[in-house]
C-alpha cells in the first residue's frame, strides 16, 4: 500500500481499472490511425486482374512503432494504478503476481519493461503494445509451447490468434520467424483451419475502400496477409485480414509461394 502510494504521488492516474477511456496514443502525435477497412470482402475473393497496377505507397521515415495505447486519465503519468487492459497477460509473461490487479511493484516492473524495450510512454500501463512486445519475446525463446502448429515435409504458415504472432516452418525449420500481427475484430473474425495461398499482389489496392493493402497473399476470400502503415499492436483488430509491419510483409513476400498451406488457430483476446 505504501509502495502504491508513493508510485501515486508521481503523477496523475485513472480512478478505477474498468474505466470507460478509450485507449489512445500514450505520446501526442504517436501511433497511426487504423484505416476504416482492409479488406475488399469478407467471402469473396477479390477481382483478379493482374499483378500490376500503380504502386502503394513507402510508409514514412521516422514513424514510432512502439507507442503505447493507453486511456486518456493516464496519460502523462509517471507510474499509473489503473489496471491494463493486458494486466493480467503482462503480469504473466514478467513474472508477476497474476490477479489482473496493478500494484506498486507491478508499475514498476512494467515501466522497467517498456522502457528497455523503448516503449513511449514508460508509464507502466500494461496496454497492447506491451503485451504484444512482452509476447514476441517469449515466443523467441519458446515458439509453440502448445504444439498447435502442425509440422509438415511442406511450408505450413502458422498463426496463432491467442498470442496475435505468425511464423512459417518447414518440418522443424523455421523459414520465417516469429512475428506480431493483428487479425481480425469483433465481428471480421480472421478464419481458422487450414488454407492455402491463392493469390498475391504485390501493390495491391482495395477497389470498394481504395485502401492500399501492400504485399498482399490472399489465403480465404477477401483475407490476407497484407502491410499496413504504422504498428500492429493497436486497441481493436482488422477486418479479418493478417496485418503485418511493413518490413515483415515485405520480407513474407520473398518466402511465400502461390499454394503453400496456412494453418489459423486460436482466438483474438478481446474478440
């Protein structure tokens, strides 16, 4: 309690853990708006005339991908009581009491994590972007604790949705390390089971929304892996596409094949 209140009397915080805030950026003018829609449909695949077409857009130079989305009664604070919306995921992956409650000792820590991870703001609310970082690091040391990716003589695309992470491997190797990605939000759910690449287009644009879907690899109908600008880890998830960070879509792009097989599981916390 004491602990608490000193971390307190360092800046301003939310009064309750279930508050009603929306989460925004932690940093002003951090973070990228999520575009309306990222797909063309959710059951149809899209009209395929070509590979061509004008080229998407380079995303912008300089663009803070680990800015942390928290609600607005903390933002500016120097450590915060409320509670996040990862608490209890966070708490897990650092090795902290897990009951989903934020005390002194939890701020601390997960201040200490963002900060080495140089997540803006280090303010110790456990928000997406934590999560997802705190995930990719213990995925790095233990990829599929739960053996859900089947391991196959051909390249299986692996994406789990539980932890919002892919990778591809072949037999025992991995082609493509593990990486963030976000899927699909209530009501856009991304896919699962098995399914295969069937179309790619590298600038890719979405003719019903005119959104550009780089390095798109359509795996379901309208559902693909595709870049988007800005980062992954954001409050609310796509319109069932898998997006990815730009650097990783494109570095997809060079390991995929038309019909290599995809293999979805699992369900996005909060969908």
């Amino acid at each position: 309690m004491f602990v608490l209140a000193a971390v307190l009397a360092l800046g301003p915080t939310a009064a309750v853990a279930d508050t009603p805030d929306p989460l925004v950026p932690g940093v002003p003018g951090g973070g990228r708006a999520e575009y309306p829609m990222d797909t063309p449909d959710q059951v149809l695949p899209p009209l395929q005339e070509g590979e061509g077409g004008v080229p998407v857009p380079e995303p912008e130079e300089g663009v803070d991908e680990l800015v942390e989305y928290l609600p607005r009664s903390v933002v500016g604070a120097a450590c915060t009581a409320t509670a996040g919306a990862y608490q209890r995921q966070v708490e897990r992956l650092l090795g902290l009491k897990v009951d989903g409650k934020q005390s002194g000792a939890d701020c601390a820590a997960i201040k200490a994590f963002q900060t080495r991870e140089k997540i803006k703001p280090a303010n110790g609310y456990a928000g997406p972007v934590t999560w997802a970082r705190a995930e990719l690091l213990a995925a790095r040391k233990n990829l599929d604790p739960g053996r859900r990716c089947p391991v196959k003589k051909y390249a299986v695309v692996c994406v789990d949705l539980d932890r919002q992470l892919m990778w591809v491997r072949k037999g025992k190797k991995v082609t493509f390390g593990v990486v963030n990605m976000r899927s699909g939000r209530v009501g856009y759910a991304t896919r699962t089971g098995w399914h295969s690449v069937y179309w790619r287009h590298k600038d890719h644009w979405s003719s019903i929304y005119n959104t550009p879907m780089p390095y798109s690899q359509f795996f379901s109908g309208g559902q693909a892996f595709h870049a988007v600008y800005g980062q992954i880890a954001t409050p609310t998830g796509s319109r069932g596409c898998v997006n990815l960070g730009y650097g990783n879509a494109r570095k997809l792009w060079d390991v995929l094949r038309k019909g290599d097989r995809v293999y979805i599981w699992g369900k996005r916390p909060g969908s």
